[in-house]
C-alpha cells in the first residue's frame, strides 16, 4: 500500500500538469495526402495489404513500409508459383512511392525453376495498388 501513495501523487501531477497548457490540440486531417503516423503513407500500406492479401504474407514492416509474401499457386495454374515484396518508399501519396518486386517460379519436371516476370505484372500491381490507396482517401475526405 505504502508504494501506491507516491503512484497516486505522479499521476495526479502529471494530470494536472497536462491541463494547465488550456491549449487544444491540433485536429489531425484523416485525409491529407501525407500520413505519417507508421513512418510511411497509411493509404498506400492499407492498399497494399488489401492488393496482396490473397497471398501468404510472410513478413509485414509497416515503418520501414514492407511487405513480404510466400510463394503462391493459383489454383488454376499449378505449374506456377509467384512471390511478392511491396515496397512503400515515401510518407506522400505517389505514384512512385510504392515498388513491387515480383519473383517467378515454374514447376518443371517435379522441380521449381526460377522465370521471368513480366514488367507489365509488376506495373498493374503497383496501378492497383496506388488506385486503391486514392479510393481510400478519397473516402476519407468525403466521410
């Protein structure tokens, strides 16, 4: 009981502390453009969680702004596997702040073998992935 007293009395100095600045604080803007609560820009993470999400998702580093896939089959072409590294490179909301490096696999003669990507996969991941993070500002302007 004795230690409580001293908790007791920082808490309510530092609450007292607290209200005596009557400042209020700033009203934060869900909605601007640069977000930069987790080091990079909250749309396009949130878009790229969403755009990769049908992957196996190995590794997630929301201040350093990567995301890390295992390898996935479509279930259509078993033959097939692709694995992803979405990069966030900047706190704005551009079209070259998000990267996508995409890594290939074929299944040949029971073994996986390393093929090309081809650039205008990587390219539509990266569209969608920028056109999902405007969507979802632009709902938050307009919420």
């Amino acid at each position: 009981m004795p230690r409580r007293l001293p908790l007791a009395i920082l808490l309510a100095a530092v609450s007292l502390t607290a209200a005596c600045g009557h400042r209020e604080r700033p009203r934060a803007d869900l909605a601007a453009s640069k977000v930069t609560t987790i080091g990079i820009n909250a749309y396009l993470w949130r878009a790229a969680l969403d755009t990769v999400s049908f992957m196996p998702i190995l590794q997630t580093d929301s201040n350093g702004g990567v995301i890390v896939t295992d390898w996935y089959v479509n279930p259509s072409v078993p033959s097939e596997r692709m694995k992803l590294t979405v990069t966030i490179l900047d706190q704005d909301l551009r079209a070259d702040a998000v990267r996508v490096a995409a890594s290939r696999q074929v299944l040949t003669n029971g073994q996986w073998t390393d093929a090309p990507v081809q650039a205008a996969t990587v390219q539509k991941l990266e569209d969608i992935i920028l056109t999902k993070a405007r969507d979802l500002r632009r709902n938050a302007v307009a919420g």
